[in-house]
C-alpha cells in the first residue's frame, strides 16, 4: 500500500499546516542540513505509532513546535539575546499542539487517513478517516495493512543496514520473523501446539476411557440384570411380607377380640376383688397398728436389754473377781483333794501298822501274862528265873514299850491332820457353790428377758439381729462352761 502524502501542523520544525507529496514510488528527499528531512522521517514514524524514544526525542511535547526567541539591538548597534528569560521559555509563534496526517491508497484504489495528534501535555489523539479511535483500533487498521509498528517494517533507519549485517543468525530469524509478522503469532502457536499437545493426550485418554467405559457398560448391563432380578426378588419379598403381615394382622384381630372380652370378664370379677382388697387392707391398717404398739414395747424392752447389759458390764468386773476367786478356790481345793489323797494313804499305811503292832503288842503281852502265870508258879513253887531268862525278857519288854509310846503320838497326830483336812475341803466346796449361786443368780433374769423377748419378735415376724444372736449365744457358752467347770 503506497503512501500519497503527508500533512504536518506545528511537528517540530514545520511551523502551521504543511503537505509533503505526493509521493511516487521511488521518491528522494534532498536538502542541506537542518533543512527537516530527518524531521519527515520522524513525521512518518509518528504518525504510524512509534515511541518518542525513537523520534530523538525524550518526551512526546518536545515534537510540539516552538518559536525562535528574537534578538535585541543594542544602543551600540550590536545584535544580543535576551539571557534573562527561561531556556525553557516559549518563543514567538509557540503552538499548544501537533499533529501529523498520513494519506495511504489501497490496492482498491481507496484512500485511508491516519492522523496523530500531541498537546503539549503529552496527551495522544487518534484519527482513523478523520474519526476519533482508541490506540487499539488505529493499530489494528495499520496491521491489516501489514504496517507492523514493532517490527518497523515500513522504514529503515541510520545504522538499521550495519545493525542487521552485524547480528547473529538466532537474531537474524527473530528479526525476519518480526518483519514478516509471525514473531507475534509465536505465543499463539505455542498456545495452539499446547492445545495440540493437550488434544493429543485427551484423546488418549478419552480412547482409554471409552475403553474403560465399554467395560464399564458390560458391567452395568450385568448390574442392570443382577438389580432386575433383585428388583424382583424385592416384589417377591414384598408380597410374601404383605401376606405376612396381613396374616399377623387377622391374627392380631382375633386375639384383640379374645382379650376384650377377657378384659369384660375380669372388670366383673375386679370389683370384687377389689371389696376383699378393701377388706385385706383395713386388717393391715390394723395389723401395722399392732406391729407399731408391738415395736414400741420390742423398743421399751430393747432398753430394758440395753439397761440390763450396762448392768452387766458394771458387774462384770466384780464376776471376773469372783470367777479368779473360784479357780483360785478350785486350784485349792484340788490341792486338798491330792493331800486328802495322800492322807488317807498315810493313815491307811499307819493303821496297817497299827494294826500288826497292837497284834504284835497283844501277842507279847499275852507271852507276858504267860511268863508272868509261870513265873507266879514258880514263885509259888520257890521257882525264880534265871539271870539269862530275865535278861531276855527285859530285852523283849523295852523295844515293845517304846514302839507303843511312838505310834500312838503319831496316831493321834495323823488324826488331827486328816480332820483339818476334811474341813478345809469342807469349807472351799461351800464357798464354791456360793459364788456359784451368786453367779447363776446374776444371768438367771437375762436368759428369761431374752426368751421373752425373741418370742414377741417372732410374733411380730421379726428375726433377733445377728449381733444379739452373737451376744446370747456367747453368753449362754459363757455360763455353760462355768457350770461344767
């Protein structure tokens, strides 16, 4: 697409509106230095969209048209510049904005205008056929003309030949690729070979699944067969519970006529009993009446209990004395037992010899009387005794007479030992069963009150505790093995 003409306003050095064409198809632009041709160039480039960077410019308002300061004569004659103003300050004929308008003819013999305007603000306008555009549109239009404003592939700058004869051949193929345009299309193809990386895989995947799925179908075909004959089995099973359940119901019918008038029968017989019931309550009325004046005398005669064994504990002390005393007086009495024992062992063995000395005694005096009748006879007949026969005689009439002097002391004293005896077992027999008496005197009322009151208990129809069982039967031991003793 050829480029007819350009129209400037106030671009750099072009003071107010200029047209630059037409232009031909090969077209040289001479002039001496300063005369602006670098400044068409510029003109183009900006109106086609390139950045002021690129334009020898720092800044977009710098492209804005200002005017020469004016030089001052002197008094002298001579020519000055005014040094007191800003360098920054404007000169005459400033303008406030620029703009630069490209004139394109297509291959359709159609004109297209591409205006840009700048303010000195820095602030961009774009025209597209003299109608206001976003940078968006207008840059789109340019494209579809194949002027691609980052590649620059519309005009060729100082130095551009020796940069693209020095660069390697990657930048090379980049550069060429920017020229031609498929440098911008290279994150759409590798977006669209990713897409085609990820199509690839899907549909291995979905060839996987579908065969998965196919099994899957045969298996639910199997499942569907498996579930309709459950189903059916469940419609079996429905049908045997319904009958089931109908047959319980009828069942259930009969028994809740069965039971009504059972319920009928007993609500005539349950007023009667309920009469006997009346009746059977007030005798309990009555009887716990008596079990509570029965309890009050179990609790009167529980004290008297309590009283009576505080009693007995009070005397117990003077039993435990009493009973030392009677196995004191029992060890005693043994005792007196044993020597008894031996007394009269004693005294049977003194009788015996007692006894077989008086034979002894008797039977010397009667050869005494004898010697002395023979004696007598002989004195009568002028007899006397011979020395040897009187010598023997004396021996045989001393030992007699002391033997009879000793034994009847000891007699007489084995007499006396064996009657003190006899009244000091006497005596300690009698004290026994005094203290005996006494005792039995002491438990005789409580064997009666405990008989008397485990009997009103048991009319009651209470039982005695475990702990006054314990007490009585102690107690009853206790007096069982005084009384053997």
């Amino acid at each position: 697409m050829p480029l007819v003409r350009i129209e400037v306003c106030n671009f750099k050095s072009y003071r107010g509106h200029q047209t630059i064409g037409p232009f031909k198809n090969f077209t040289s632009v001479i002039g001496p230095n300063g005369a602006g041709k670098s400044n068409l160039m510029d003109a183009i480039s900006f109106v086609l969209g390139v950045k002021s960077a690129q334009l020898r410019s720092s800044q977009l308002k710098d492209l804005v048209y200002r005017g020469r300061r004016l030089a001052k004569e002197n008094p002298d004659g001579s020519m000055a510049v005014d040094d007191d103003d800003d360098e920054e300050g404007e000169g005459e004929g400033t303008a406030k904005k620029a703009w630069v308008s490209a004139v394109y003819l297509d291959t359709d013999d159609k004109e297209w205008t591409f205006q840009r305007t700048i303010s000195t603000t820095g602030a961009s306008e774009y025209k597209l056929n003299n109608r206001t555009v976003t940078y968006s549109a207008y840059n789109a239009a340019l494209m579809s003309h194949n002027i691609l404003v980052k590649a620059k592939n519309f005009l060729v700058f100082q130095g551009d030949v020796e940069a693209v004869a020095s660069q390697s051949p990657r930048e090379l193929s980049k550069l060429i690729e920017q020229i031609s345009g498929s440098l911008e299309l290279a994150a759409e193809y590798e977006k669209a070979k990713e897409d085609q990386d990820k199509a690839t895989e899907n549909a291995t995947f979905n060839f996987s699944k579908r065969r998965g799925i196919a099994g899957e179908i045969k298996q639910y075909k199997e499942q569907k067969g498996e579930a309709e004959r459950f189903e059916a089995m469940e419609q079996e099973r429905d049908a045997l519970i319904l009958h089931r359940i109908l047959f319980k119901l009828y069942h259930i019918e009969e028994s809740i006529e069965r039971n009504a008038h059972e319920i009928r029968t007993k609500n005539k017989s349950l007023s009667e009993q309920r009469e006997e019931q009346r009746v059977h309550d007030e005798a309990l009325d009555l009887a716990r009446s008596e079990q509570a004046k029965a309890r009050t005398g179990v609790l009167q005669m529980e004290k008297k209990i309590k009283k009576g064994d505080k009693t007995l504990d009070a005397k117990r002390p003077d039993l435990v004395a009493v009973e030392a005393q009677i196995t004191h007086s029992t060890r005693k009495m043994n005792n007196a037992k044993k020597t008894k024992q031996d007394v009269v062992k004693t005294q049977a063995d003194l009788e015996d010899r007692v006894n077989n000395l008086e034979a002894e005694l008797t039977k010397v005096k009667k050869d005494a009387d004898k010697a002395q009748e023979a004696q007598r006879k002989k004195s009568q007949n002028n007899l006397a005794l011979s020395e040897d026969s009187l010598e023997e005689y004396r021996s045989l009439q001393l030992p007699i007479f002391l033997r009879s002097k000793n034994d009847k002391p000891s007699k007489s004293l084995l007499e006396k030992k064996r009657r003190v005896v006899v009244l000091s077992a006497h005596s300690r027999r009698n004290n026994r069963d005094k203290k005996r008496s006494v005792v039995h005197v002491m438990r005789k009322p409580r064997p009666k009150v405990r008989r008397r009151l485990n009997s009103k208990k048991r009319s009651l129809g209470c039982r005695p505790s475990s702990t006054q069982r314990n007490k009585s039967w102690r107690i009853n031991n206790l007096s069982g093995q005084r009384s053997h003793n």
